[in-house]
C-alpha cells in the first residue's frame, strides 16, 4: 500500500445522487446513500470508510433529494479531531448567481461545485458513488494512476452477458488503456464488439469489463473536461469524451461489489450477509464499516430460534423463529412472531409505556412486528408498525403492485417507513 501520507492530497468526491426512483419507496423520505444496510449502517457509510482505511481524510459528499437524514447522519458520525485536517463537508444544491437549478447529473453537480472542491490544492480528486457495496483499498488505485502517468483512471471489473447491459462496458489494449466505452450497452451488436476474447476472472462467463463508477482525476484534466463540455453525466457523456482526449487508463478490481440502485439488489444483498461465509463482511477487524456510535445495549433474545441471521444491538425478540434475514437496530418483535428471507431495518427510537398505553386507546399496533406475525420475502423499514397475526407472504408471487401502506418491487413485499399495517392483514 502507498504511505499514507502521499494520500494527503486525494480529496474523496462523494456522489449523493439522485431521486433514487428505482429503490423507491425506501427512498420516500431519504436519499440512496442514506438508505439502511445490515441492521444499523447505511450506504454512505461504505465509500467514507473506504476512503478512511485508504488514508483518505479529506471529503466531500454532494447531496440534493430528501437529504436532511444523511446531512445528520454524517455531522453525528464523522467528526475528526482538531489536529486532524480530516473532515467530510456537505456540498448541496444551492442557487447562486450563476444558477439557480438544481443538479441535472453528476458531472453537473461536480462542475457547479469546482471552485470548492480544488480550493483545497488536491494532487488527485477521487470521485465516488454513495449506493455502493465493496471493500476497496484506494491507495493501491492511486498508486496504479501515478506510475502510468494516467490523465483519467477508471476501476473496473469483469461482468457476465446478463449484467452488462444495465452498466458501463468498456474495451482495453494491452498497455491497459481504455479505447472503448459504452454505457449501459442495449444492442447484440454493441455486446458483441464489447466482449473480451475470453474471462479475466475465475468465472468463465464474465467475459465484459465493466466500470464500477469510480473515477481518479487530474485536476487540471477534471476541469478541463468539465468545462469544455455542458453535458451532464459522468458515464454518458465525460468518459467517452475523455477516452477521445485523454489517457484513460482502466484499474482492475476482483473482490465483491455490488450497485444498491434496485429493491431487488438490496434485498439480495442484505439476505446475503447472512451467508455463513458472506461476500461481503462487515466484521473485518483491520477495516471496519464506521457508523454512528449509537451505545445501545446488546440484543435481548428469549427462547429464540435464529438460523443464518444478523441481529443488530439494541433489539428485544420474545419467543419468536427468524431464518436467512437481517434484524435492525431497536427492533421488537413479539411472540410467536415468524420471520423468514426478509429485512427488518428496525425503529429510531423506543415507544415508552405511555407510548404503549396511548396505541392501546387508539387501537394502534406498537411500533416493530406484533405477536404471531408472520413475514416471508419482505422489506419492512423503519417505525413500521405491523400489528398482531399478520401474515406478509405474496403467495401469488405478484411482481409489481401497490397496496394500503405497502409495495411489491419485483416480488418483494416493502412497508414503508412509519407505515400502519393493521392486525390480521394479509399481503
């Protein structure tokens, strides 16, 4: 790995992206990288710890949709100390006197914010997408860029037929430069000219480099693209044109990654931590996922049975059967309660026994899964309240469809944050 101290002068870019239509409805009220991940982390918390453990301590996350959750969430969490120059700074969408839009892509939103992001005199500007979900030493990255000489470096990885479509797709000559780039590549003819004479990876059919959405810049090259070209996306429209004007150089990654923009790659990416050896690992003791420290006791479990969980601090579970699923912080969850392949994100906070008694008058199921609920292929988020014997199964195997207080995303069951599902409902 590069000293850390030659990474002095990486600024880390953080993307907060958009309105996240495609994980709606758990971005109704929060944006993507906001969005809770293996009972009590979220999404932003992968690429700023990432930057941390690659000795990247300068930070800039930009944000626009429903971003008062991750603004809080990470002025609580990431506090440097005053010796430190470490920080993580929120840039959002503001009007100033050369516009009053909002972001329109991500290349738009870094161009509106250069003046800030290179006041700070950075050798390299690092930018980095807040949806996903892998473990990456950027050092290595940065070292890799520096010994080519590379204008513009780009991490990829090998893909299959079937993902490729839906990402960057990009071609190599053998000094690993990249003279080919496509994105989201929708044609037989473009898939054909994009594939690899054979796999560069231990699977055979993953015969397609794609981009992971991690760029390194020069500086002088970052505004130089930018500023000559009032397109707005990165994928679309800056690394094609940058491939024509630049060297742009490919890094090649092999561990997990996994893009969190669907309910579908969420969901399966949550269930997957339960895995008994997951590919992905929050439990690395020599790099940690940081989050919020929130000092909340251990779970409480009676006369539970838990097969391949995860079950975060600060829950209470009576008598109750969970298999393949991921529990969140503050979780309650009644007796006789069934709980099969799906995530519970848990609650902010604890309902007091006036709380109680006051659900009780108004006929009001306490926050977390009533007594005898029973749940299978579900998403149910935050301060959900789901109330005595309901039975969430979608045993017709429904695909798309929206109900009282509830959504099926690609078969799954999603209860929204702080949504009513009244006792004895099925779904």
């Amino acid at each position: 790995m590069v000293g850390q101290a030659s990474m002095n002068d990486v600024v880390g870019l953080i993307l907060g992206g958009g309105q996240g239509t495609r994980l709606f409805p758990l971005t109704e009220y929060r944006s993507k990288p906001a969005v809770p991940i293996g009972g009590k982390y979220r999404l932003i918390d992968i690429p700023i710890s990432n930057c941390i453990h690659s000795g990247i301590n300068q930070m800039f996350v930009l944000t626009q949709f429903n971003s008062a959750s991750l603004h809080q969430h990470i002025s609580r969490t990431y506090r440097f100390d005053q010796f430190s120059e470490g920080y993580v700074e929120i840039l959002a969408a503001e009007q100033t006197q050369e516009s009053t839009d909002w972001y329109q892509g991500t290349a738009d939103a870094v161009r509106r914010q250069l003046r800030r992001i290179l006041s700070r005199s950075a050798e390299q500007v690092l930018i980095l997408s807040g949806d996903h979900l892998y473990r990456m030493d950027y050092a290595s990255f940065i070292a890799e860029h520096r010994a080519r000489g590379s204008d513009v470096s780009i991490a990829v990885k090998p893909v299959t037929r079937r993902e490729a479509p839906e990402l960057g797709i990009l071609k190599v000559d053998d000094e690993g430069r990249i003279v080919n780039f496509v994105e989201k590549p929708q044609t037989d003819e473009e898939l054909e000219s994009l594939r690899l004479p054979s796999s560069p990876s231990d699977n055979p059919e993953e015969v397609y480099m794609a981009s992971m959405g991690i760029y390194l810049f020069e500086p002088q090259v970052l505004i130089s693209l930018l500023m000559g070209d009032d397109r707005d996306d990165f994928g679309k429209h800056i690394i094609p044109e940058a491939i024509n004007k630049v060297n742009v150089f490919a890094h090649t990654f092999s561990g997990y990654w996994e893009d969190i923009g669907t309910i579908r790659s969420f969901y399966d990416a949550n269930l997957a931590l339960t895995d008994a050896r997951p590919n992905f690992d929050f439990y690395l003791p020599e790099a940690p996922i940081y989050t919020r420290a929130r000092f909340l006791a251990g779970a409480r479990l009676e006369s539970c049975r838990i097969e391949n969980g995860m079950v975060a601090e600060g829950s209470y579970i009576c008598d109750a059967q969970i298999e393949r699923s991921v529990i969140g912080i503050r979780s309650v969850i009644g007796p006789g309660a069934k709980i099969f392949n799906s995530v519970v994100m848990g609650a902010d906070y604890y309902e007091t026994p006036v709380d109680i008694e006051r659900n009780q008058a108004r006929s009001v199921p306490n926050v977390g899964i009533g007594a005898n609920a029973s749940i299978n292929r579900a998403i149910i988020d935050k301060n959900a309240r789901i109330g005595e014997r309901v039975i969430i199964s979608n045993d017709e195997n429904v695909m798309e469809a929206e109900g009282k207080n509830y959504y099926i995303r690609d078969g799954i069951v999603v209860v929204p944050k702080d949504a009513v599902i009244e006792p004895g409902t099925v779904i």
